[in-house]
C-alpha cells in the first residue's frame, strides 16, 4: 500500500504531486500491465502551512 507520504505530498505543489501519481502509476503498468490499483480520496490536512513542510512536524 503506497500512501501520501510516499508520493511526496510534503515536498510538491498539487501539479508536482499529480505529476508523480501519473509517473507511478505509468511505472507499475510498466512492470506489470495488468495490474489492479485502487484509489481513494486525500484528506484535507487541517494543519497551518508552516507545519506542512515535513510529515515529521
């Protein structure tokens, strides 16, 4: 299971992130043409932006 953490969310801007999702999804269709992926929809962080720049925070 791959989840926001792991697509970078703390590092990217919303067209960064849209990006990367698409270069992952294209790489494992790559690896595996046949794959299955479920998706589901990203939270809103209800944190002020200045705690944002890390998942550590």
């Amino acid at each position: 299971m791959t989840g926001i953490n792991d697509l970078g969310i703390w590092e990217h801007n919303a067209v960064e992130l849209e990006s990367s999702l698409r270069t992952f999804i294209a790489n494992a269709r790559t690896a595996k043409a046949d794959i299955r992926m479920i998706f589901g929809k990203i939270l809103p962080i209800k944190r002020p932006l200045a705690s944002r720049t890390s998942p550590l925070r």
